[in-house]
C-alpha cells in the first residue's frame, strides 16, 4: 500500500522537474480531475485512477499530465474549478461524485467528461441512456438512492423497537435519497427526522439535536462532506448511542454499526479517461453500473449498543468487524 506522505509528496514534485522535463509535459495531454473533497481523504481514490490510466498506456509524468482541481469541501467553488480546467483545453475531465459531474456537464459540451457518481445520469440529463450516453459524458454509477430502502429495512430488522430515524445530510447540495428514504421510512410506520449538517463544526450540534429528539437510528446521506467526516460521525453515532448506517465500509471501519451500498472503482475510470485519450467517444462509451452490493456489519459495535444481529443477516454479511 501507498504511504499518504509518499504519494502526497509524488503529486507535488513536478514543481521540481527540470526545463527539460518541463518542455515534455507541455506536450502531453492534459487531464483535469476534478474532486469537491480533499487530497487528505481521497488518495486511495486517486491512486486507482492513475492505476487505470496506467494499464490504459498512460502514466502521470511520463506521457500524460493531471491537473489537479480540489474542491476542499466547498462546493460552491467547483464552477470557477470546473471552469479554469476548460479554459486550459484538458483532454478530458475525470470527476468524483455528484456536484463535480452537474458542474464540469454545466461547463463543457465538448470536453469528454467521465463521472463517478451515485445518482441516475439519464434521470440529471448528463446522458442520453445508460448504453448509449450521445454526448461528452460517460463514466460510472452507483444508483445509491435505489438502496436506500434496504438501508431503512437493515435498521428496522437490527433496532426494531426504534420509531424514529435521523436522517443526517448535507445542507449544501442536493440530498438525492430524500424521498427513498422517506418512503421507505413512512412504509415501516417510523418517524423520520430531518438532520441537516455542512461544516465539521455543524456535526456534534447535528448529534444533540438527534439525542434531543430521540432518535433511534441514524441513517448517514453519502454526501462527499459528510463522508469526509465518517470517523467523527461514527464515534459520535456511539458516543450516544445511536446505531448508525453508512452508504460505504470507512464508516463501519471507523466504528458505526453497518453500511451497505456499491463500491465505485476509481481504476475503471482511469481506463475509460485511457480509451478517450486514445481516440474513443464518451458517446459511445456506456454507462456501467456497480452491482457489487457490500454488507457490512462491526459487531464490536453492536455489543456496545446493547444489540444482537440476526444470525441470517450475519451469514450474508460480506465483512464483519469483531
């Protein structure tokens, strides 16, 4: 595994490159990747994006060049990040999660865009279908809202006593899984409470607010912010004694009780953003959907809650935590 300060200091030594180098960079092609999170939190992700690009023929540095566009979780400066990369004229623009996709599509209608991202590109006009995206768009989906009622469901079959779900999102952007998760709240007859949360500092007021409304459960949105905070959330979560969802296995890993969604692998975008280099259409590039659904379960968790965990959502667990 890559250390955190060895790739870190990797993505910064081009500033040390000599003229040489620097005159064979010029004539590399350019790709921008545009991110609303933090290097800090998203290294791994990056990692397997330059991995793809490699097994496409591209290496960073040697005939491929990324420029780097952080949103440092605020969003609302990824259109003047989205903008400066087609004022550049990258080649391509690889974006990571929801935001970054409407942005860099608001941006550009010629520049190929290949998205990573949980909501329906066709339902947010970013392609025309799954198999035939017919634009400049193309790239990956996780379709997290669709599970959102399973999440609701696994809650319910763990803490069945509870009558009330928090529902902890962030306050800027758009919460995709609203009315899944209403509707499936609604079906098993519990009361759902709206928790709303944008900065670190919004996080532990957002927790006295659902300890304050007794809330029984706590169903985490997989907004980019809020994942960035999964280690403070989940201590949180069992600070006061709240089992807690997650849409991906960091905040099981960091204490919550389970998660359950689909895995995005960052490499395949890598490939894609390879092949359009190489001359391909993201027109003609499908969609493709993750359907690798993750259970996972940390019983060392539910032990401190007090909880059992059925015996038959234990055997189709796909990681548990003991």
């Amino acid at each position: 595994m890559i250390k955190r300060r060895h790739f870190i200091a990797g993505l910064g030594s081009a500033a040390a490159w000599p003229l040489a180098a620097r005159a064979q960079q010029a004539s590399m092609p350019v790709v921008g990747f545009l991110d609303p999170g933090r290097l800090e939190a998203r290294g791994g992700q990056v990692f397997a994006f330059r991995r793809g690009l490699a097994e496409s023929g591209y290496v960073e540095g040697r005939n491929v060049v990324i420029e780097y566009r952080w949103g440092e979780e605020r969003h609302d400066t990824l259109p003047a990040l989205a903008f400066d990369l087609v004022q550049r004229q990258v080649a391509a623009i690889a974006t990571v999660g929801n935001s970054a996709a409407l942005v860099a599509a608001k941006a550009t209608r010629t520049i190929p865009i290949v998205f990573s991202l949980g909501l329906d590109p066709v339902e947010y006009g970013l392609v025309a279908s799954l198999a035939r995206p017919g634009g400049n768009a193309t790239g990956f989906t996780s379709l997290t809202k669709e599970l959102a009622g399973k999440r609701i469901s696994l809650l319910h079959e763990v803490v069945p006593a509870a009558t009330s779900i928090a529902f902890l999102y962030d306050t800027t952007s758009e919460v995709y899984e609203r009315e899944n998760v209403q509707d499936a709240a609604r079906i098993l007859g519990m009361r759902l409470l709206m928790i709303g949360a944008s900065r670190p500092s919004d996080i532990e007021p957002a927790f006295a607010d659902m300890v304050q409304q007794r809330a029984g459960a706590l169903y985490v949105s997989p907004a980019p912010k809020l994942s960035a905070r999964n280690d403070q959330i989940a201590a949180l979560a069992l600070r006061h004694a709240i089992p807690a969802i997650f849409t991906d296995r960091t905040g099981v890993r960091a204490g919550g009780l389970m998660s359950y969604g689909t895995f995005l692998d960052r490499r395949q975008a890598g490939i894609y953003t390879g092949r359009i280099l190489k001359g391909e259409k993201p027109a003609d590039l499908p969609v493709q959907q993750a359907t690798n659904v993750v259970l996972a379960i940390n019983l060392n968790t539910a032990k401190a809650l007090g909880l059992t965990i059925p015996e038959t959502l234990l055997a189709t667990a796909d990681e548990v935590i003991q």
